[in-house]
C-alpha cells in the first residue's frame, strides 16, 4: 500500500497536437490561359479572343499583315474591284479584334466606290457592265462587243452571211453611240458593208 500522507502528483499535461500545416506548392500556379478565338474573325490560326490590333501592330497574325500588303498593291494597281474584296475581309477582322473606337478601321485606305451599272435603255448590252465611256481596247470591255466585233469582220464579206453582218454593225453602232464618247471616233472605227450583191 501507499503512504497515506503522500501527496499526489498531478499528471503532466499533454500538449495539444499542432494543426497540420497546409502544403504549399513550391511552384506557382499557371496563369489563366486566353480564351481562343472560334475563328469568326476571318483568322483561323490560333490567336486570343479578347485581342485588340490596330492596323500597324507588329504582332497582327501573318494573314492580315498578307491582306494589308494585297490592299496597297491593288489600290496603286488600280484594281478597286480587287481592293473592295480585301477591304471587306479586314473590315470584318477589325470589327472584331480593332478598338471600340473604329480607329483601325480610319487607318485603311478610302476605296472609290464602284461605277454604276449602265442602265441605258438604247444600249444593247443586257449583262451587267458600267456606265461609262469605253475605248475599244479597254479590257473592262463588255466580251458580247468583242464578240460582234469579230463577226462583223468575218461576215461582211460573205454574201450568205450579209443580214448577220447588218446586226452585227447595228449593234456596234448602238453600243458606240452610248458608251464611245461625244467626239464619236469609236462609231467612225466601225467598217462599212460593202453593197449587197
């Protein structure tokens, strides 16, 4: 037995367990990745969604930089019928990846806008072409001119072929009398029928 008059010894208290420490990652986290851009822009190489180019950005994806470059060849060529085409496409790239603002837009060449369609009525040209004043060597040329042209030239010496060659020159004359100017020197170019036989 123990001794009665001993005193007891209260036990040590048990520290309390420390709470586990949350394991950092000794490596950062990745940065959000850009949102992809579906393609809608007219650019299909991958590029991000929410950016924003203006026209003499040097990052611009390689097929606008193409397109800007085919623009200013057209437009010094000539070919505004081309040069209406790629503007149209980078009207549409910019509407979407250009500022709020329209600046990009502002920075592209102003394209004259397209003759009208000739809508003559004492013109025998039925198919599309423009009003204006032709030379017989214009490579606009309406092909069905050309095309009589070249009858005329076969037929007007061919007695069997005679009424074939006066509505190939009556036709020419029409066209000529609408589309060759006021001095007339494109209907004077037309050759005569020899008399009929």
């Amino acid at each position: 037995m123990g001794n009665p008059n001993r005193r007891a010894v209260p036990p040590k208290p048990v520290p309390p367990k420390p709470k586990p420490t949350p394991q950092h990652n000794k490596e950062p986290l990745p940065s959000p990745r850009p949102t992809p851009c579906p393609g809608h822009c007219g650019v299909w190489n991958r590029h991000d969604q929410d950016k924003t180019w203006t026209v003499t950005d040097k990052d611009l994806p390689t097929i606008v930089h193409v397109k800007q470059k085919a623009l200013n060849e057209a437009m010094t060529n000539g070919n505004f019928a081309q040069a209406r085409r790629i503007r149209g496409w980078l009207d549409h790239f910019y509407s979407w990846h250009g500022p709020y603002d329209d600046s990009a837009l502002k920075q592209l060449p102003k394209i004259p806008p397209p003759p009208k369609r000739c809508a003559n009525k004492s013109c025998p040209v039925r198919n599309y072409h423009h009003d204006k004043v032709y030379q017989p060597i214009d490579e606009d040329l309406p092909s069905i001119v050309e095309m009589h042209d070249d009858d005329l030239s076969y037929t007007m010496f061919i007695s069997s072929k005679y009424n074939r060659a006066t509505a190939s020159r009556q036709f020419l004359v029409d066209f000529w009398n609408v589309h060759g100017g006021d001095d007339g020197a494109a209907n004077k170019g037309i050759p005569n029928l020899p008399p009929k036989l």
